[in-house]
C-alpha cells in the first residue's frame, strides 16, 4: 500500500508538471542541418533546463510549419508563439530592419557584433510596436555572389536573373543591372534547375545546404555584410510570462546566440572548402567589381540614414563612435 501511495503521489506530481508546461511551436525558415536550425534545438533544450520545464518548445525548420515569409506575420498574430526570420526580410515594411545589410559597413564577426549591440535599442523598438520581442540573433557568414559563369564586373552580370531575399539584395542585383527574383530559400534548388534564377547573394551556408554546384559554378567572395538571423517571440505572449520564466528564457538566448555565432565563424571558410571540393570555383571578387560594389554599398549607406531618420542616425553614429 505504501508503494502505491508513493508511486500515486509521484504521477500527480509529474501530471501537474505536464499540466503547467506551455507547448510552443517554433517555425524556422531554414533546413534542420543548417547550423541557425541547431541552434534552435539547442535553444529548446536550454528552454526546458532554465524554465524548470514550463516552456517545452518545438522546432520546425526548413518552413514546414510556416513559410519563410509567414513567419514574422504568424508570431505576430499568435498563430505561434516563437519563430525564427532574417531580420531584413521586413525591411520592405520599415527599414530600420536593414540595419545588418548595408554593404561593406560591419563586413566582420567583430565589427557586426558592435553593430548589434548599437542597433538593438532602435530595432526593439520598432518590434515592439509591432507586437514582438527580439530574443537573440545569429549572424551568418559574409555574403557573396554565385553565378555560373565567369564574372569580372558588372557588365558580366547585366541581363542575369538573380534570386533575392530581401530589399537589400533586390537593389544591389538591380544596381549591377540585373533582374532580381525573390526566393525562399528552401525553394532556391528548384529555381535553379528550372531556370528562375541563374544564381544569387549569399553566404557559403546556403550554396553548400542546397548543393548548388549542381547547377552553378563559380563563387565570389564580397563579404558585403553579415545579416542576422532572429529569434522572436509574440509580446503578449511574452509579457504574460512571470519574471522567472522570462529570465530562464532570456538566459537561454543569451548562451545560444554566443554558440551561434562562434558556429557560423568556425564554418564560413570550411562552407568555401565544401564548395571547391564540389567542384566550384571559389576566389575573390576582381578589383573592378569590388570597387563596382563598394560604391553601391556608400549610395545605400546613404539612403538608409535617410529613411531611418534619427533612429538610424542614432544606430550609425553609436556604431561609429565604438
């Protein structure tokens, strides 16, 4: 009888456990092998360790719960509570998101932490009004150019159908003369070997996830700027947590956008090796489309302190003065 009553006392105690744990569905844009997807299981465990339990999130990467571009609007609404986006994927819809993606401004891991720690006031902000809460990002690698053929300027990349994913890409391809395409890029391979897109923007991550020297062949290294990959969660969501629950959650955040970003250093030069070793053709951009870039990069500088008004001022002369 004693047994019974301590085994009876034990399945209420681990019942009233589960019955307090909050379910949470995390949507992630990008492939359950991609290092920014791992760290969103990394960040779940550490959820569960630091809550005690009462946060028990699921990862659902590669867009298979929500699309890439659903993301922010699910959260947002509270179809789910949590999601992982590229922060410049909104810069359509307020361009203080464009902080991270103005060419050769913060083109290292050193220099693109500064700038986030100079961005995250103005950038909360403005998630805040739109009903969300910031709880850690992740840089990728420095973004450059595949093509499938040889490029030396701009001139080789006029009349070239490249996929973009966000307003940033968009305006560079655009400025090179080429035709920009928006694709997810878990829908990258497809546009590739159908003929959407004859190449694209990014770091070494993508081209090795997608396996494009399928249908690609040379690789550009820019490193024009480091974009960040963001956790957020809904704010109503978040607000409605006790001071505990909320510092567990923050803690996990903080431990694994520090693991993130080491991660992303430790990869981008084995991504380049993963892609010679595929066959591709991977070497520095030629003086003259560097100079080509770099002067598109100032005209953007340019135009984003423009849009941003003061929160942008505020952003770019914090970072400056670091």
């Amino acid at each position: 009888m004693k047994k019974l009553l301590i085994a009876a006392a034990s399945a209420s105690v681990l019942f009233a456990s589960a019955a307090q744990a909050e379910k949470w569905d995390m949507p992630m844009a990008y492939s359950a092998t991609n290092f920014h997807s791992e760290h969103g299981v990394i960040f779940a465990d550490k959820v569960r360790e630091y809550t005690g339990g009462k946060i028990d999130i699921t990862i659902h990467p590669g867009g298979s719960l929500f699309g890439g571009g659903d993301i922010k609007r699910a959260v947002q609404t509270g179809q789910a509570p949590i999601g992982e986006r590229i922060m410049s994927a909104h810069a359509n819809e307020d361009p203080i998101y464009n902080w991270d993606n103005l060419p050769f401004l913060a083109t290292t891991y050193e220099a693109g932490a500064k700038l986030w720690e100079a961005a995250k006031g103005p950038v909360n902000k403005h998630l805040n009004d739109s009903n969300l809460v910031a709880l850690y990002t992740c840089p990728w690698p420095g973004q450059g150019f595949y093509f499938k053929k040889e490029v030396n300027s701009a001139a080789d990349v006029a009349g070239t159908k490249l996929r973009s994913y966000n307003a940033a890409t968009a305006q560079v391809i655009e400025s090179l003369g080429g035709t920009p395409v928006q694709i997810e890029a878990a829908e990258l391979t497809q546009a590739l070997a159908t003929g959407v897109a004859d190449g694209f923007i990014s770091s070494g991550s993508t081209g090795y996830d997608r396996k494009v020297w399928e249908h690609l062949s040379h690789y550009y290294k820019v490193s024009a700027w480091q974009p960040r990959n963001y956790v957020m969660v809904n704010k109503g969501v978040w607000d409605a947590l006790d001071a505990d629950t909320q510092a567990g959650l923050q803690k996990a955040a903080d431990e694994t956008s520090a693991s993130c970003a080491a991660k992303s250093e430790e990869l981008s030069a084995w991504y380049y090796d993963q892609l010679e070793e595929n066959g591709m053709s991977v070497v520095d951009a030629s003086p003259e489309f560097m100079a080509e870039l770099q002067a598109i990069g100032a005209t953007m500088q340019a135009e984003w302190l423009e849009s941003t008004g003061e929160d942008g001022k505020a952003i770019m002369d914090a970072y400056k003065g670091m």
